[in-house]
C-alpha cells in the first residue's frame, strides 16, 4: 500500500479496502495515526502564519 493511498485513507479521502482484515488493535493504530496527522497539519498552517502571513501584517 502506498503511502499517499495511506494518508487519503487516514483523512477519510479515500474509502478503505474491504477485503483488509481490521482488528481492535488496528484500529486504535490508525486512530492514533489520523489525530497526529491531524495534529501536524494544524501545526504546519500556524507554522506558515507565523513566518510568513504575521511579517506582512505588521509592515
């Protein structure tokens, strides 16, 4: 599976496989996975703010 298959699936983009056997323990792995990613864009939007919409702002 490639990794942007992966990323599109953790975003709900893309629909999962139905043939790919889905365990209790998978399922906490992924949840984890989608509320770090989650994470991350978040903090990659206020990372660009800051450096490159706020110096603009205070010209």
């Amino acid at each position: 599976m490639g990794i942007l298959r992966q990323l599109a699936e953790y975003l709900y983009i893309k629909k999962r496989d139905p043939k790919e056997p889905l365990t209790k323990w998978m399922k906490y792995m992924h949840g984890m996975n989608r509320i770090s990613l989650i994470m991350f864009i978040i903090v990659l939007i206020i990372a660009i703010f800051k450096l490159l919409i706020l110096p603009l702002l205070r010209h």
